[in-house]
C-alpha cells in the first residue's frame, strides 16, 4: 500500500511540475513574486474569448482605466520598464493580459540569426516581467521578398518561443486596415501564426482634392474588415482596432457648407493628431460646436484660432458604437482601442471618459464563453 501511495504521489507532483505555473516560475527569476500575491505572476490562463484590446504608449493614468472592460493590453517596452511590474500585477488581479510590443528593422528580418537575437531579447523581457505574450507591431510598406518571408518567420518564430514556454501566451500581429496594403505583410500566413490580428482601422483619410475628413470613414473602416474575411481569415481571429483619436486641418478656405479645404505634403493632407481629450477639452472651453457627417458617420467641429480656422475630425461615442457594432455583426473576436491613454483622465469632472468607456461591450468575464 506505501509503494502505491508514493507511486500516485509521485505522479502528482509530476503532474504539477508540468503545469504552466511550476514550469514558468522555473524559468523566472528566483526572487519571490513582487506581487502583492503571489498568483498576479502567474499568466492568465483563461482560454478563448472574446477581446477588448488596448493600446498604450504612456500609462500614466492605467489605474483610471475601466478594468471590468480590458481583456488585454499591449505596451510599448519604455513604458513597461517605467512602471515595472506593479503594472503588470494590477492588470493580472483584474485578469487581463499584458502583451509587450515588439519592433524590428528590414535588415533584421532579412538575417536569420540577427531576427533570432531580437525574438531572445522581448522573450527575455516577457520573462522578466511575468507578461502574458507578445504583440507584433511591425509595419512594412515595401515588397521585398525577403524581408516579406522574414516578418512571416518573425510571427513563427515568435509564436513558436512563447507557446513552448506558456501555452496560455498570446501572439497579436498588427495589420493595416486593408488586408496586404502593406506589401511587406503576407497577412494569410500572419495570421496563421498569431492568435488574432489587430485591425489598425484608423488613419484611412486620403482625399483628393486635399479635404479635411474623418480619421476612420465608416465605409472604408466596413470594406476592410470583410476583406479580412474573404481572404479566408477566421472571425475569431480578428479584433477591429478603432481610434480614440483624431485629426485637426488647417482650413485654407472653408465653404458655406462646410468642407474644408487644406494643404498637402506628398500624397498626405497636412494635419495634426488630437487625443479625443484634447477634442473634449476644446469643446468644452471654446465656442466649438459638434457636427456630424451621416455620410462618414463620423462628428467633427469647425474652431477658430488666432490665425484662422481648423477643422477636426475624430471619433465619439456615437461612431464608435457603430463601428463595435460593426465587429459584432461580423462575429468578430472584438475590438480594440488605439490608445487607451487618449481620454481627458487629469480632469476627474470630465463625463467623457467614462462614456467612452461605458460604450464598450463587456467581455472581460471569465465565466462566459463566447467564442
């Protein structure tokens, strides 16, 4: 009876030592977890389900972000060394994922050993942080075969890395709003070795004549996302990313009913980028008034300035929900939000920030199963 006793055991340890905890605080660092308990260093294991990305390259207000929303969130590496691990134990009692984003060079891709030592040092930093996967953040304009074959062996690669070392990690690759607009992207084989592509469904203005216009046109925003599909990428592998941004054009002239002409350098409208806080802000404090293009389905304002009059255009509430709908109808994995640092989180009196929020589905629930 001792023999059969130590023989089952043995067999539970064995099967504990197999477990994704054991084998990741192995290969952690000996030090306890600083974590205020112990469990935030473990990764999130809860499997398929839908997805509330965001996006964010400051994090100086995460703890006013709305946690019962994000499913997980993707960092720049500056960012996460300056807040260290504390972020990271916050995301994880609020079962989100923390995925780092990731970059490399053409001549990179194009070397296999140079791309291997860029896949060890954002392993070396997933470890070191105790994240929960990475996020390929690599745009390539340019159709070099090579480099087109190194960014797909940069997605495997990856994949491959962070699978062996915590099944439950996640790959999410970046791709504009069109399906291969990006020459360099071969997004059919991305996809296949990421859990699911982050549509960049933003930055579509491109007029001619130079005309100030919406950030993410809902035409052009629909058209992309069922390319995604017609090119044989599952829905559940595809998260509609949408701006929490906007433009603001200097108007050259502007018309009795509206439209705004503006300046062009090179094939791009000239204009500046605006926070839908700083949009908020502007509105609030100015004679600014909101209009809405139902064509575009999108609002922008006319605002005077010292030196002439500017015309913004960016997302709200009423066209973000159109676009989440959008996501839902298509059965989409989710959607995600470029950036989440974009609201007026400074001023506590501001309603804005928790409206944007409150638009959003609620899917960070681990005891439904949607997908």
């Amino acid at each position: 009876m001792d023999a059969v006793i130590r023989v089952v055991v043995f067999s539970l340890f064995i099967a504990y030592a197999s477990s994704t905890k054991f084998v990741r605080k192995l290969h952690l660092q000996e030090s306890a977890c600083p974590c205020s308990v112990a469990s935030y260093c473990d990764p999130i294991t809860i499997g398929d389900r839908k997805e509330i990305v965001g996006f964010d390259n400051v994090l100086e207000y995460y703890k006013q972000y709305d946690w019962n929303k994000l499913t997980t969130i993707i960092v720049t590496q500056d960012v996460l060394e300056k807040e260290g691990v504390e972020f990271v134990c916050y995301a994880h009692q609020h079962k989100t994922r923390v995925l780092i984003a990731t970059s490399i060079s053409k001549d990179e891709l194009r070397d296999a050993a140079a791309r291997k030592a860029v896949e060890q040092k954002y392993f070396a930093l997933t470890k070191k942080y105790y994240l929960d996967g990475a996020n390929i953040d690599v745009e390539i304009l340019t159709p070099e075969k090579d480099v087109r074959q190194g960014l797909t062996d940069y997605v495997k690669e990856t994949n491959a890395i962070h699978k062996a070392f915590n099944p439950h990690s996640l790959i999410v690759s970046d791709v504009p709003w069109l399906p291969d607009v990006y020459q360099g992207h071969n997004t059919s084989a991305i996809a296949k070795y990421s859990d699911f592509l982050y549509i960049m469904s933003y930055d579509e203005h491109d007029v001619v004549p130079p005309l100030a216009g919406p950030n993410a046109p809902i035409r052009k925003t629909t058209i992309g996302a069922k390319l995604f599909l017609d090119i044989g990428i599952p829905a559940n592998k595809l998260v509609l990313a949408v701006p929490w941004y906007g433009y603001r054009f200097n108007c050259t002239d502007l018309s009795e009913d509206g439209i705004c002409m503006t300046t062009r350098d090179g094939f791009n409208c000239i204009r500046v980028s605006l926070s839908y806080g700083q949009v908020s802000q502007i509105l609030s404090q100015t004679e600014a008034v909101q209009q809405w293009c139902d064509w575009y389905k999108s609002p922008y304002l006319n605002h005077k300035t010292s030196t002439g009059v500017e015309q913004i255009w960016y997302d709200d509430v009423r066209s973000l929900k159109i676009k989440y709908d959008l996501a839902e109808s298509l059965n989409f994995r989710g959607v995600g939000i470029f950036t989440t640092n974009s609201l007026n989180y400074a001023n506590a009196s501001d309603p804005t920030t928790k409206e944007m929020w409150d638009a959003l589905p609620l899917y960070n629930d681990p005891t439904i199963s949607f997908l």
